[in-house]
C-alpha cells in the first residue's frame, strides 16, 4: 500500500521517516517535524488504516513495515532513520528487522519490542459509543468519549481524527473495523533475529510501556539501544515535552552524522 505522506527539505542528508502511534496520523507530528527539517530531510507518513491512507485487513507489523518500504522505494530513499511513538516504534522495530539495509538508525518513543495485553478497552468502548451517523457536533463527541474515557488529553487527542466526509456527516479518519479486530496483532511483538544499528529508545518516566523486565528483549532485538528518560512525562512524551523531545532526537541524529 502507497501511503499518504509530506516531505519536507527534501534531498538534504539522510531522511529522518516519522511514524505516529495507534489511532494518530502524520499531522499529530507536525510541529516538531518542522522544527526537524531545518536540519534535514523529513517524511512523514500515515499509516495504512489511519489519517488519509487506505484502509486494509491486515495490520501485522510485517504488512505495515513493508508499506514503509515501499514509500521509500517510490520517493527513491536507499536509507533513512526510523522514529516510531508506540505502535509506530513496532513498526520501525520490525522494518529494522526485515531490512536491516535500509535503516541507518531507529528512534523508538515509550515502546518496547515485547507483546502488551489489552489495554485500549475503556478508548475502543468510547469511539463504539459515538454514533457518527447521528452525531452533531465534535464537541458532542468529545463529551460522549471523555464518559468512558479517564484521560481528557486522549480525548482530546482522538477527537481531532472527527470530520466531515464528503456526504457531511461525520467518520473516523482511522478504520475502527479493522482496528479492533486486529488488535491482537497489534499488540503483537516485532519479529526476527536482531538489528545491529544505533538506536535510541526514549522512555517517559510515568508511563508503563518500558519495563525494566524487557531488556533481555531489547537486548535480543535491539542489542545496541541507549536509553533516555524523559522525567515528568508519560506515554505521550513527544506531546507533553515537545522541545525536549525534539532535542534528544536531533543531538542523536547530529552525533551519528
């Protein structure tokens, strides 16, 4: 699947690829994105079932790193750092794994490579609860989520996939369908043997994704990872601290040059 993508400086140095995380989309990135293509060439993408690129059955990490493949085969990129926020870390991870050549780095943000149990139920239930053929307003929906939702911030943060198809009523930009019944894919750990390259794994100090029982994954998958903790921050680091987020990123890049 060609995905929907943005370049930005194209054709200055190696690419850094962005890859949002389950239920976002390349615009989640957008600012910290321009702040990276005033050093470089960036791609941003969504991935298939999110933002504006098609939709498909299939959300193994293999099918979805080979989407990533084949936008960097069509934009003629023979390699290219890989920065993936959760889901889109386990993308980046299992694209390392697959075709370790193309990947001159991986930056992983809160994600491990192990599988997770379920852990979406009380969002799965609240985007179930919006009935988009007779919802009236975002604001509507945003109330209808934040019922079964704790966290303001993801609803907040959900509710900007809300818009206005071409009919004018309102849809989901991600395949909710294909979503859940996926999810035991998605929760899924990358798989093969290890990547060998650099790699960066930033943690947020109050999120539970990375624990210290999974380094002997990571340390199996990903032998040469560093890690940085962000502090005060949780799982959506990159949104609650954007330019410290935005730093580690570039001095890594910038010491790798």
């Amino acid at each position: 699947m060609l995905l929907n993508h943005q370049q930005y400086n194209a054709g200055k140095g190696v690419p850094l690829i962005v890859i949002h995380g389950l239920f976002g989309a390349a615009d989640n990135w957008r600012s910290h994105i321009l702040r990276w293509s005033e050093e470089r060439h960036i791609v941003s993408l969504d991935l298939r079932n999110h933002g504006r690129s098609g939709h498909a059955d299939d959300m193994s990490y293999h099918a979805m790193a080979a989407d990533v493949v084949a936008l960097m085969s069509s934009l003629n990129i023979k390699h290219a750092h890989i920065l993936g926020h959760s889901m889109g870390g386990k993308v980046a991870t299992q694209m390392a794994l697959d075709h370790p050549r193309l990947v001159s780095s991986l930056i992983l943000a809160d994600i491990a490579p192990v599988p997770y149990g379920p852990r979406h139920g009380d969002v799965l239930a609240g985007l179930n609860a919006v009935d988009t053929s007779t919802l009236q307003s975002r604001k509507q929906g945003l109330e209808i989520l934040a019922a079964y939702i704790d966290d303001i911030k993801v609803c907040q943060f959900l509710i900007k996939s809300l818009y206005r198809n071409t009919a004018g009523e309102f849809a989901w930009r991600f395949n909710l369908a294909a979503i859940e019944k996926q999810y035991q894919n998605i929760s899924a750990a990358p798989q093969g043997s290890s990547y060998t390259g650099p790699v960066l794994v930033i943690k947020g100090e109050e999120s539970a994704y990375i624990q210290p029982e999974h380094r002997a994954a990571f340390a199996k998958f990903l032998p040469k990872a560093q890690l940085k903790v962000m502090t005060g921050c949780g799982h959506w680091l990159h949104a609650e601290k954007p330019d410290l987020f935005v730093r580690l990123v570039s001095r890594f890049l910038q010491a790798l040059a």
